[in-house]
C-alpha cells in the first residue's frame, strides 16, 4: 500500500512531464495573444530607427527608463547577430542584436526571443534590415534598454 502512495505521484508526474512541450508552446500562445499588440496597433505604430530610439536614453537615462519602461515600440534596423541560448532544463530563446541602418550610433539594441517564437527569428538573417515591435523591458548598461515579447512586423 505505501509503495502505490510512492509510485502512483511518480507516474503522474512522469506522464504530466511528457505533455510539456506541447502545453508550454500553449502556454506561450496563450499569453502571446495577451502581452502582443494587434494588427491594427502595430500598424499605427511610429516606427523609429534605432538611433532615434536610443537618444533619449543616451541624453538622460533615468528620465528615459521611467518613460519607455513597459512601452511597446517599432524599431527598424539592420540585423548584426542571432544567438540561441540555452535555457533552464533544456530550453532556448534567442538574444537578436540590430544596429542602426545609418550607423548614426554606435549602440546596439537587443532583443530577447522565446524559443516560442523561433518562426520569428528564422525569418531574419544577419545584415538583414528588419522592423521588430518589442516591449521596453530593462537598460543594461545603463542607457541600452532590452526589449522583450518581440514581434518581427511582415
């Protein structure tokens, strides 16, 4: 009887285990469709270069962190590199760095993929231009923001 008690959670754990993969890509649908903007907001979006983005965070970043921070924004540039990282338990995302298309700085703006959204980054290829929406999420460094829930726009 008490080893039923032991093995029983056991199994159940096992087989709720073998179901992960397809309920956390759910999972991560689900909550796309929550924390993603529509269409339509997308599309009236401005779109800022990568420079005109970073400049405020440049100027004063303290000002600029309390004001971009959970903003979405659209910014267009050119793709400098694509990095899959691992994970906690076998997992991934992907880090996607984008500079300026007219090298009008330095900075680099990066962007933090889910392996959810592998789709996303399989469509851009380094020295690529390409228009990503994404979530203002934290300044590394003090004046580069991260951005996340990112979006290639099509």
């Amino acid at each position: 009887m008490l080893l039923r008690f032991r093995v029983l959670p056991l199994v159940i754990f096992i087989l709720l285990l073998s179901g992960c993969g397809q309920a956390s890509k759910a999972l991560y649908s689900a909550g796309e469709k929550l924390f993603q903007q529509g269409d339509d907001a997308v599309a009236s979006m401005q779109t800022y270069s990568v420079a005109q983005f970073l400049q405020p965070f440049t100027l004063n970043p303290a000002k600029a962190s309390s004001d971009y921070l959970g903003k979405w924004v659209k910014v267009r540039g050119v793709i400098v590199d694509i990095r899959r990282m691992s994970g906690i338990a076998g997992s991934y995302y992907f880090i996607v760095t984008m500079r300026d298309e007219q090298n009008k700085t330095d900075k680099r703006l990066t962007f933090n993929f889910g392996s959810h959204n592998s789709a996303d980054v399989e469509s851009l290829s380094n020295g690529s231009i390409a228009t990503i929406i994404g979530q203002v999420h934290q300044v590394q460094d003090s004046t580069v923001p991260t951005l996340q829930n990112p979006k290639v726009v099509k």
